[in-house]
C-alpha cells in the first residue's frame, strides 16, 4: 500500500493512523486475571505509562543513576549518521515511540544527509503521538509524520505499506522487556513485515556489574519507585481496585541466573484488596510480591543468537568504549 492509499493517512504534514490489531490484545482486567493466579503475581509493565507515569519515566531517564538512555543517545549521537546512510531509508517506523525523545537525533542526522524522512511513530497512546507528532513538524520544517496509533503487542500485519526503504526502529533497550516467547513473537512480526532492502536499529542493554543494573532501578531520589507504585494507581483507577500505595514498596534486583533486573512491588503488611470492576478479591501476606517488570540485559552472543532466530543478519553493532549499551542495525537474513 502506498502512502496515498493508506486509508485516513492525508497529504498533511501531520497526520494519524488507528492501526487494528492482527491478534487478541489482552486488556487491563485480562491480564491482572491471568497474572494474578500465577506465583509470584504479575502484570505487563505496558500499564506503566498512563499520563503520570510517561512523566515519571521522562523523569527517570534524567537520574544520575539511570545510564541506559545517556548511553544509547550518545551512541546515536555519534553514530545516527553512520547508520542512516547505511540504511538509506525514505520512511522511518517507530514502534512504541513514546514522546520520541532520541528519534530527534536519528531526523538531525537525516536533515544533515539531505535525506528527506516521512516519520511513522507507532504507540498505545493517541495522545503522545498527538502532542509529539505536531512538535516534531514544527522543530523540523519539511518532515512529515504519519502518527500510528495501536498496540504493537497485537502484531503488525495492518501496517501501512508505503512504497521505498523503511527502517524500523525499537529503542530504549525495551527488547529486554520481553521474555524469550515474546521476544521471538515480536521480531517475527516485524521480519515478516520487512522486504530485503529494509533494516531494522535495535537499542539493546548490556550485561554488566550487579552494583550499575541495581542503582539505575533504584535512584536515590526515589523516582523509580514512585512510577512502580504508580502501576497501583492505574489499577485503582480503571478497575475500580482499592490497592493502598503506602501498602506496598519498590524493590528492584539482578536475577544474575536469567541475566535480567526483576521489578517487584512488595506488599509490607497483610491485606486484603477488591478488584470491584472483577468482582475479585486478593489476599497478600507481607513479603508477597507482584513482578511488574523485567529487563533482560544481553551479551553480544546473547544479541547474535536471539537476532539469528529470528532470521537476521547484523550488518552493524555499535558498543561504544564503555560497552554499557548497543545499537544493532540488522537486515532480513541472506538480503
């Protein structure tokens, strides 16, 4: 599908695209059924960013202890050039965009190329992708961005098409975020998506001392913490739940055996909590945890296995002289 053909995609400079999911995406109330029956309970850090926690995170990425965004920004920085012209793309694809905070680096070092980008950020929140995609326009005379509102999670098959190279682009180390099923299922979908001149940046966090991973998830100013806990708020909110945030602490720690940070709510006292909205009560002893998060830090073997599953080849890896963080740009296996 061409650009003029994708629907409710205009020849504006900004415009916004609802892109259907492929496959069932489970909702707040479905996954909090599901993963409050495991051991220990869990849920999907995506109930992270209501408009409170995007800020919060916005806010965590600017701590002292937090590295994995000053390292990947450096690293596109110095390199965005680089990778753009070893890409050369006529459209950029964003998937889970967010306030598009290091995507600027990537449409600097376009502008300086003389490439002329159309940008497609894709992202859950239809109002981020508002506020960002009209700014982006302004800072950046002559781009056009195509806004795509969905859940990346529900696959990618209803993505518009448009005609010349596209590079997809998945940053922030989020790849760790997902388990090794989830992992193969999302890449899959963004392979199957690609033609062979098409590339794919991937952000990847590096496996490193306990010490680092442990204090850039809990900052001293306590920011972190208050964004977990926020997941709490969000559950009150929509589903009608009566979960006391001073019931509950942040804990963050290295499970150095799966090589990934583990984020857990802790519940310090014994409690009862009502889901209203699911006529479901929860019982937690002290101690209980809910796992809200993993973030699954990589070897450079780890990153060549996990992309060749998938059925790529690397074409580059940047590392960086502290190799905290790595930037992959990687094409379709054989192309």
């Amino acid at each position: 599908m061409g650009i003029a053909s994708a629907g409710t995609v205009t020849a504006s400079r900004f415009d916004y695209y609802p892109v259907p999911p492929s496959r069932p995406v489970p909702d707040l109330g479905a996954d909090l059924l599901h993963g409050f029956a495991l051991s220990p309970r869990r849920l999907p850090p995506k109930y992270f960013y209501d408009a409170v926690g995007s800020q919060l995170f916005d806010r965590i990425c600017d701590t002292p202890e937090y590295y994995p965004t000053r390292s990947e920004a450096a690293l596109l920085a110095e390199h965005a050039g680089e990778l753009l012209a070893l890409a050369r793309p006529r459209h950029l694809i964003e998937l889970g965009s967010g306030s598009s905070r290091k995507t600027r680096l990537l449409l600097q070092a376009a502008g300086q190329l003389d490439l002329e980008l159309v940008y497609w950020p894709f992202d859950v929140c239809h109002d981020m992708l508002e506020r960002t995609g009209r700014a982006l326009v302004e800072e950046f005379p002559g781009l056009r961005v195509r806004a795509l509102g969905g859940d990346y999670m529900g696959g990618l098959t209803h993505l518009p098409r448009p005609d010349g190279r596209r590079l997809f682009v998945f940053l922030g180390g989020t790849i760790g975020n997902f388990d090794e099923l989830e992992t193969q299922r999302f890449l899959g979908d963004v392979r199957a998506q690609m033609q062979p001149e098409d590339r794919l940046l991937l952000g990847a966090d590096r496996a490193k001392d306990a010490a680092v991973l442990e204090a850039a998830y809990n900052d001293a100013a306590g920011v972190t913490a208050a964004f977990n806990l926020n997941l709490l708020r969000v559950i009150n909110r929509e589903l009608r739940a009566d979960f006391d945030l001073d019931g509950f602490r942040h804990r963050a720690l290295f499970n150095r055996a799966e090589s990934r940070i583990e984020m857990h709510l802790v519940a310090r006292t014994r409690q009862q909590v009502l889901v209203a909205a699911l006529e479901r009560s929860y019982r937690f002893e002290p101690g209980e945890t809910i796992l809200t998060e993993i973030s699954r830090k990589f070897t450079p073997a780890m990153l060549e296995a996990m992309l060749a599953r998938a059925g790529f080849d690397i074409e580059r890896h940047i590392e960086g002289g502290e190799r905290l963080f790595s930037l992959l740009l990687v094409r379709p296996a054989g192309s």
